[in-house]
C-alpha cells in the first residue's frame, strides 16, 4: 500500500514537468517552421487563433492557407495560456 501514494505524487508531479516540455516542443516546432519570429513573439502568442493571424501577416499568406500550414505544425497541440 504505501507504493500506491508515491506512484500517485510522481505521476501528479511529472505532469507539469512533462506539460512544460510539451509546450517547449510546440515553441521549437513553430520557430523551426517559421524563422521570421523570434522566441519572445513565440512565447507571447496567446493561441492558436492569434498564431494563425500573425503567420498570415507576416508570410503574406492568406488566413485559410496559415491555418492549414498551423494546423499542421501544431498537430493538435496547444499554445498559449491553455498549452
């Protein structure tokens, strides 16, 4: 009995470590895509609405196309405060 409670507070303690590294993975995958944002604009986007708005604005892109080439890079992650 006494290994159940140390599983549960590893597994409880694990998560925000392994949500930090899920939302680092997201950052790296959208500077990696698109180089023209600095990792201040990456950490800044509020999420994923914003994100497809600035990709438009400064590739040039229309919205529909940056939200394909968002969703893509994304892959149904989260960014932003929610991430």
């Amino acid at each position: 009995m006494e290994k159940s409670p140390a599983t549960n507070t590893s597994a409880t303690s694990e998560k925000p470590q392994n949500m930090d590294q899920n939302k680092q993975a997201v950052l790296n995958d959208i500077r990696a895509k698109w180089s023209k944002f600095s990792e201040q604009d990456v950490s800044a986007f509020k999420g994923k609405a914003d994100l497809v708005s600035q990709v438009a604005v400064k590739y040039g892109l229309e919205q529909g196309q940056a939200q394909r080439e968002v969703d893509a890079v994304l892959k149904g992650r989260q960014i932003g405060a929610g991430a």
